[in-house]
C-alpha cells in the first residue's frame, strides 16, 4: 500500500510539473509572440511610411524634371526664335519708315526681316546659299553704326575675304583693315578683320571693343573648324553684352541649335532668318577623257550622267585591253628602261637645279621644248600639262571660263600654273589691261623689290590670263590677282583653301 501510494504521489507531482512547464511555456510563447508582434508594429509603419515618402519623393522627382524640361523648352524657343512671318515683309517700309541705307534694288523676305530686327537692335543670324544676298545684312549693320555715332566690326576667317570687303565697302562707309599683312586706318569706325585679330583684341582689353555696337560673323560655320574654330567659341564667349552679333552662313545645318547655343552663352535673344533659294544653280559634272558628264542638276542626281561615264571608262578600258598585248610584247624592256633613266634624270635634275626651286620653273624636270634626238621626261609635268589643257580648251568651247582649280598644295598650285605655258587666254584688249594694272600696283615697291622672281612670274602668268593664289605669295601679289580676278581678266586660277569661300568672284566653274 505504501508503495502504491508512493507511485500515485509521484505521478500527481509529474502532471503538476508538466501542467505549469506547459503553463510556463506556453506564457513564455505568448511573451515572444507578443514581443514578435510588438516589434513588428514598429517596421510595417516604418516600411508604410517609408512608401508613402518613396512615392512623394518620386511624384516630386517627376515634376522637378518636367518643370526643368518645361524650363529648357522655355529656354530654348525665348534664346533662338524664328518666324516665318510675312507681315514683317508686307508692311516692311511702315515698320522701319527710316532706312540707314537705301538700296537700288527690291530686298528680299529674309532681307527685309533682318534689317527690321537689327532696327530693334536684336542679333540675328542669316542662313543662305551663296550670292543670296546675305552682306546686305552686314551693310545695314556698318550704316546702323554710322548713324548711331558707334562702330561696327566684319571677322571674316581667311584674308581674302577681308580684302575684297575692305575693296567693297570703301566708297560706302569710313571703312579700316587690320589682317596679319596689312593695317589700314585702325581709328575708323567699320572696321574689317580677321577673327583672330578681334580675339587679340579681347585680350588685350582694348579700347576699341567699348565703342562697338555691332560685329558681324561672316562664314560662322567656321567655328566647326578643327584648328581654328576655338577662335570663334572665344570671340563670342568674350565679347561683352552690350554687342550685338550678325551671323552670316551658307552652311550651317542646324541653325537654331547653334543660334541657341549663342543666345544662351550671351543671355540674349538671336532671331534666325533666312532662305532656302539657291539664287545660283550648281551643276556637278565628271570630266573624264576630255568629256563633261553631268551628274547632278538642279540638287537632283542624275543616273544617266554617271552612266555615260561609266560606258565611256569601259570603252576605253577594252580598247587598251585589245592593242595592250601588241604594244608591251616588244617594247617592255625598253620602256622600264626609259622610266628607270626618266627617274634618274628627274633626280639628277632636282640636284641640279635645287637653288632654282622658289622660281617656280622646273629646268631640270624638262621645259616642255624637246630636240629631236632627246628623251621626253614624263614625269609629273607632262600629264598635268595635258590634263589642264583638255579641260581648259572643253570649258571655253562651253563658255565656262573662268575657272578656279584647288590643289591640295602651293607647290602643286605653281607646277600645274606652269605647266600651262603654251597657252594664251586673253585677248590684247586684256592683256593691255592687265599690263597697266600691275604696272601701277608694283610701282609701290622698291627699284630692286621689283624685280624679284616671283613677281616677273606672276606678271608673265597674269599676261596669258592665269594666275596662282596660295600662302606663298606676296600680299601685295595675292592682292592684284584678287583684283584682277574680280574683274574677270584671269580666266584659270590655281589656288588652295585661301579663296575657298565666301569670296565674291565671277567663277562660272
């Protein structure tokens, strides 16, 4: 019995302890549930509040960039504006009633929309083909200075172009010259020069740049120049506000953008006109084997052009293919030797006559006058001679003279000249002219300057109607065959990248 009882006994206190260790685990579970869900009340609200701030900084990241597009769509169409308004051209002489100049000749839409803006005193950048008329926007700026008791500066990027302006405007406006070569009335109040000139200016922190009203970009696509284009970027970052620009391209694409660029540099606004109009048509054509074949017209290319020219390459090429075999069987030999001994007499030539280079003439390299029993040198010389002279005679029998030639050096500018001795272009009326015209520009020099070598040259090609322009040359000699270009004297001019553009000559090709 006692042992029964001890048995019930124990087994009383195993179910009290596993009741109160279940009580106890169970409240010790309620506890951490309890603490579980008290800690995680705090980090739903934090991750719901955390949303909601996500959301309103996102909503006000969204609103700040359109407010910053909406501001720079703002910006844009306030810096560069363009209209294409008819009313300015239609009611043009009751809008400005008093012109600073007058012109003999009914303007233009874009004309008369650029002069109304510079009346206002507003910049403007005018964007049109060559010989539309765009420097009578750069006229009406020097008479707007002249009127309003300021000054007014033309850059140009080559000095061609500044001479023949300088030549231009002189009887206009009291017009001045400062280029690399020349200085010509500095103190006058249109002044004409080169962009690199004006950045020195800036520089220094001349005077001058106080008294500017109006200064004029001609060729403003130059500031894309890879060398030189940081001069324009400097010019137009430094000039001070109170200067009003004109802006004068034929080949700029995406003027707004560009125009935008500036007002937005200047804080200003730049209004953009223009016109789409090719005054000039431009023909394209392909010369090859004496023949001209048009292949674009009108800004349209034509297939057929570029076909005849093709056939005519074919023909050509078959017919050397046929008599190739009956020519090279037995005079291989002898022409490799006569190539190698022309090789070697050009070289022995070049040694020779090395003290002669700057003359321009190539004693060593043959002179174009053979003896009978004399080796012909065919080496650069010949082809040029007649390759120049099939093109030349083609384009005068069509009336296209004269014709500006670009060479990618002055050495080749001078050989092709040269090479061209044998034939004369100009009538006795010309040559009369011409004669009298560098007389009377030469007898500027000294006795002994006037006859230097290149100057007796260029008179001898000036006589036959043929001229050379590049950097070499004198400024004095680049100056008269300018001039003499411009009055249509010079049939054939070789040149490099200084009459590239913007020069205002009667080239027909």
């Amino acid at each position: 019995m006692f042992k029964r009882a001890w048995e019930d006994d124990f087994a009383e206190n195993d179910e009290s302890d596993g009741i109160e260790s279940e009580a106890e685990s169970n409240e010790s579970e309620i506890q951490v549930n309890r603490t579980e869900h008290e800690g995680d009340v705090p980090d739903v609200k934090l991750s719901e509040l955390d949303q909601i701030l996500s959301v309103d900084s996102a909503v006000l990241d969204i609103k700040a960039d359109v407010k910053n597009e909406e501001g720079d769509n703002q910006g844009k169409e306030s810096w560069a504006i363009r209209e294409s308004n008819n009313g300015i051209a239609d009611r043009f002489h009751e809008l400005v009633p008093d012109l600073a100049l007058e012109f003999p000749f009914e303007l233009d839409r874009f004309q008369k929309e650029a002069i109304y803006y510079l009346e206002r005193g507003e910049s403007v950048f005018v964007a049109a083909h060559t010989s539309a008329g765009k420097t009578v926007v750069a006229e009406y700026a020097f008479a707007l200075a002249s009127k309003h008791c300021t000054r007014a500066v033309y850059t140009a990027p080559i000095k061609t172009i500044s001479n023949q302006k300088y030549r231009d405007f002189t009887g206009k406006f009291d017009v001045g010259l400062l280029t690399g070569d020349i200085s010509l009335r500095p103190e006058a109040s249109c002044l004409i020069m080169t962009t690199e000139i004006l950045r020195s200016m800036l520089y220094r922190g001349a005077d001058i740049i106080r008294d500017i009203e109006w200064v004029i970009f001609d060729e403003v696509h130059y500031v894309n120049d890879a060398e030189r284009g940081v001069v324009w970027e400097e010019v137009i970052i430094m000039l001070p506000r109170h200067i009003n620009f004109v802006l004068l391209s034929a080949t700029v694409p995406n003027t707004i953008e560009f125009a935008d660029w500036i007002g937005r540099t200047k804080q200003k606004i730049i209004r953009v006109t223009g016109t789409t109009k090719r005054p000039v048509p431009l023909e394209h054509c392909l010369f090859y084997s004496g023949e001209l074949y048009i292949i674009c017209e009108n800004e349209r290319f034509l297939e057929q052009g570029l076909k005849a020219a093709k056939d005519a390459y074919k023909k050509k090429n078959s017919n050397a293919a046929r008599s190739g075999p009956t020519m090279h069987s037995g005079s291989a030999a002898g022409s490799g030797a006569a190539n190698a001994q022309n090789r070697e007499n050009s070289h022995r030539g070049k040694q020779k006559h090395s003290g002669s280079r700057n003359s321009g003439n190539f004693n060593g390299t043959g002179s174009g006058n053979f003896t009978s029993g004399s080796q012909p040198n065919l080496g650069l010389r010949r082809p040029d001679a007649s390759l120049w002279l099939q093109l030349v005679n083609k384009l005068l029998k069509k009336s296209l003279l004269p014709v500006i030639i670009f060479c990618f050096s002055k050495n080749r500018c001078d050989r092709s000249a040269d090479s061209m001795m044998s034939i004369d272009l100009t009538s006795s009326v010309e040559k009369s002219e011409i004669r009298v015209f560098c007389d009377k520009a030469f007898s500027r020099l000294k006795g002994s300057d006037r006859n230097l070598p290149q100057i007796l040259r260029v008179q001898s090609l000036l006589r036959r109607g043929i001229g050379v322009h590049h950097a070499g040359l004198l400024p004095i000699v680049k100056e008269v065959i300018e001039m003499l270009f411009c009055r249509g004297v010079i049939k054939v001019l070789f040149s490099t990248e200084t009459f590239a553009m913007g020069v205002n000559a009667p080239a027909r090709t």
